[in-house]
C-alpha cells in the first residue's frame, strides 16, 4: 500500500516580481503538501529587473501572510544551477509548476522530461493557472507599469509600489 508521507515540494520561478497568479499556485499548492520551498531562481538569462536579494524579500513579504492560513510551512530560497539539483538537496520529492496557456505546455513537457531523466523519482505536478491569471507574466507586470497603466489586479499592493519605486525612482 502507498501511503502519504510528509510532502516536501519545490516551487521554482525567477519570481520578478511574484504576481497574484503565483500567490494562487503557492496557496492551492499548500493544501496538498507539508512543507513548500519557493525557490528563486538567479537566473541571469533573463536580466531581472530586481536583484535576486531583492526578489528574495519581496518574494518573502508576500508569503509572510500564508503561515496563518496553512499549515504548510513554507521557505524562500535562493538557487542557481540545476531546479532538480536544488530540489534533491532540500529533500523534496515534488515539483510544482503552473500552467497558463497552450503555449506553456512545450517549454513545460520538456523540463519535465529532462528532470524525469535526471531524477526519475522526482514527479512534477501541474496546477491550472486560474483564468484570471491565464496571461498574466511579470514581464507584462513591469511592462504595464512603466506604461502608466494599472496593476492593482495582477499584484500585491505592496508589490505595485515597489515596481513603482524601481522603474521610476530607479531605486
Ligand atoms: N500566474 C502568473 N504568471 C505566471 C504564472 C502564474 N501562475 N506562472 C508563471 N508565470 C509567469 C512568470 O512570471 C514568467 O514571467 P516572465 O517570463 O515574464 O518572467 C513566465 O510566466 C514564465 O514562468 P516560468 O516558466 O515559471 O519561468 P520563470 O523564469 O519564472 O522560471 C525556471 C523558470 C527558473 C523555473 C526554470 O528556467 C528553471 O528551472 N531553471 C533552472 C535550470 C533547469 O533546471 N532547467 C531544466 C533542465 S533543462
């Protein structure tokens, strides 16, 4: 018989910033597993706008809040390298990803194919975006904002301020 065991899970992304569609992810994630690490990834490829301790800290300050509300224990970590090699070293047996749109599904069957290669017991779980998030990215975010326009539904307000304060106060 297969019995349910402390769940240990790893939620990736560069999180530039994090967005109300990863908060969803995070959150229904969070019902089904013990402990979550939300790993930051550095990866450089992609020129953050916010540094990777910034990105920490912001990323921190929104799951903050979750602890009253799940008994989930949740860590942000940074990583760079490999998700499966950092996955490994937390002990975690799952991934969780978030799919939005089709277009997702090609980027995402190869990541994990290739993680199932390298680790064939880790398993990858996939969690629907919610519709209201299906094409939200945090590039459009930060592109948004520097246009003037509104993102109050798409993050926190404390994460709309800081994005504010980084485009235009070149903090
Ligand atoms: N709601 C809203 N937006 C979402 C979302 C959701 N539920 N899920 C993802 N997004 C957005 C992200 O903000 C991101 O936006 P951006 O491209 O404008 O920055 C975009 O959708 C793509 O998300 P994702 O696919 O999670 O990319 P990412 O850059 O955030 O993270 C890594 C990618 C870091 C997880 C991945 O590259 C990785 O694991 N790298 C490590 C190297 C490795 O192990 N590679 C695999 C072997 S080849």
């Amino acid at each position: 018989m297969i019995r349910k065991k402390f769940i240990t899970a790893a939620y990736p992304g560069t999180f530039d910033p994090i967005t109300l569609g990863h908060m969803d992810i995070i959150k229904r994630s969070a019902i089904y597993v013990d402990k979550l690490f939300i790993a930051v990834a550095e990866n450089s490829e992609k020129k953050p706008l916010f540094s990777l301790e910034e990105r920490l800290e912001l990323t921190q300050i929104e799951c903050q809040s979750l602890r009253k509300d799940f008994s989930c224990i949740f860590e942000v970590l940074p990583f760079s390298g490999l998700l499966i090699d950092f996955a490994k070293s937390m002990e975690a047996t799952l991934i969780i990803r978030g799919l939005r749109v089709m277009s997702d599904f090609d980027f995402e069957y190869q990541m994990t194919s290739i993680n199932k290669q390298l680790s064939p017991r880790m398993e990858t779980f996939f969690l629907m975006a919610h519709e209201h998030h299906n094409f939200v990215s945090s590039t459009a975010v930060k592109e948004i904002t520097r246009c003037k326009g509104d993102i109050s539904s798409f993050v926190s307000p404390h994460i709309c301020e800081r994005l504010k304060l980084k485009i235009f106060d070149k903090l």
